[in-house]
C-alpha cells in the first residue's frame, strides 16, 4: 500500500514510522517509465521508498512552461504503486514555500552557470534548493537520480559532497524507447514529426561513442556527433560538448560524457552517453 501525504506534518507523522533504510526519488510529476525505472533501483537497494512529487517553481525562467507543465497525480500515484514505493510527498508550493519565494538559495558555482546554467540561468540555484529542502524533509539514506539530467546529478553529488549532507546519491542509467529516444516527461509535447526528428540528439551521441571506439580524439568526437546531427530539419542545437565524467575543464581522456542539448520545434531536450576515450600511444 502507497500512503499519499501532501504537508510536512503528514509527512514528519509517516516518515517516523520507517525503520530501516530509506531511499528517496525527487520528482516533478507527469512519471513515466524511466522514473519507475528510479523507484524500483531505490526499491533494490533500500527496506522503504519515498517517492516526491513537486513541480518546483524555482527552477523555472519566464518564459518557461511551469504553468504547462502537466500534473497527473493519480496516474503518478499508479507509477507509484507499481513500482512499489511505500510513501508519496506531494507538497503545495505554498507547504514548500511558507515564506514565498526563499532569500535564502543553494549557490551551485561555477558549474552550475555552465552548460545547462548558462542557457537557463538561474536554474540550477532552484533546482539544488530544492533538492536540500527535500532532503531536510524526508532524510533518506540513499537518493536516486536518472543519469539523463546528468549535470543535475554531479552537482547534487557535490552538493552533498561539499555540504556533508548525509546522504549516498546514486545514479541510474538514462531510460530509453526502443528508437533511442530518451524518456522524458516532455516527450509528450512533440508532435510526430518533432519526435521523429528528435532522434536526431540520440543518432549524435551514437555516432560520437563510435567514433571513440575507433579510436577517435576528442575533436573528433565531436566532428562525428555534429555531422550525425547534421541539419536535421525541426532541430536547434543549443550545445554539444564532450567532457570529463564530473564536468570538469580541461583536456579529456579516458572516461568521458558527451552531452547535447537542442530544442526540437518549441520543446527542449537534452541527453547524454558515457564513452571512453582511449589514449593515443
């Protein structure tokens, strides 16, 4: 049985009463397939599951789509359900929020102003708020992030890292249709043409991963995802860069993340792939 609490009351009141180990999956609603995948590697590993369901305005610009963003509670809670999560937290922003917007926001550095950072400024100070409070609240032993949002999840780990929360982050690997396509809660807002034409993200990273089997450098790499993404029509690339596993500057070798971001008609996705950049002798 998923027992649903919606304030931090409820929650403290159920919270107490999981004993043993407890892992927590963070997410915004509208679950699909890959966000099971996240409950059940929590199910794996931990005696109790708490699955959170907030869309988080503070990560959100402008001209963003929070209030499009889609709310299916009851169909989550089946995702839920199924996957076999004991405890769903599905807050009110005014319940995450009692004082209105926070004065007081993680700074996730120089990190967080790049790549995703820099196209959605701001972004990651709410997202890793968020995150924080989330952990405040539920203080899970072990929490669970797709490897998708991969630049989220480094800076989660290091955000945990360097604020010794006492909390292991782990992460699961992307979630993908049979065609490539990684899952995402925004899929539903492509058309078929748009979806057809999106995956043109997972062809470059592919075709970047082959050209590293074969031996390939870093520039090289690169050349082979632009040209596998070539002009696909529908597709704007926002940025597709190759780099170490932690998202750190400077030369890549050896273990490396290929990551892409584009917008595909009025909807912007992003996706990753771990390959290996083998030394030149």
């Amino acid at each position: 049985m998923t027992e649903l609490v919606h304030t931090r009351a409820e929650l403290a009141k159920a919270r107490a009463g999981l004993t043993g180990t407890v892992g927590v999956v963070m997410t915004m609603g509208a679950l699909h397939p890959g966000h099971e995948t996240l409950i059940r590697a929590a199910r794996e590993r931990a005696d109790h599951v708490l699955v959170t369901i907030f869309v988080n305005p503070l990560q959100f610009g402008p001209n963003e789509d929070f209030d499009r963003y889609p709310r299916t509670l009851d169909t989550d809670l089946e995702v839920c359900r199924r996957a076999g999560a004991d405890l769903v937290f599905a807050p009110s922003v005014a319940d995450m929020y009692p004082d209105g917007q926070p004065a007081v926001r993680v700074n996730p550095g120089q990190l967080g102003e790049d790549l995703e950072g820099q196209s959605r400024p701001g972004f990651f100070h709410g997202v890793l708020t968020v995150v924080l409070k989330l952990l405040q609240l539920t203080r899970p032993d072990l929490t669970f992030f797709g490897e998708k949002d991969y630049q989220q999840l480094t800076l989660v780990r290091r955000m945990a890292r360097d604020l010794d929360v006492p909390v292991e982050v782990v992460g699961v690997p992307t979630v993908r249709e049979p065609d490539g396509l990684a899952l995402s809660s925004r899929n539903r807002y492509l058309s078929a043409d748009e979806r057809q034409a999106a995956l043109g993200l997972s062809a470059a990273l592919r075709a970047g991963a082959e050209a590293a089997e074969r031996g390939a450098d870093a520039g090289e790499v690169l050349s082979a995802a632009n040209r596998a993404l070539g002009g696909t029509a529908g597709v704007r690339l926002d940025y597709l860069v190759l780099t170490d596993p932690d998202l750190e500057p400077g030369p890549v070798t050896g273990p490396a993340r290929l990551l892409i971001a584009a917008w595909v008609g009025g909807t912007r996705l992003i996706d990753n792939l771990a390959i290996d950049l083998a030394p030149r002798s």
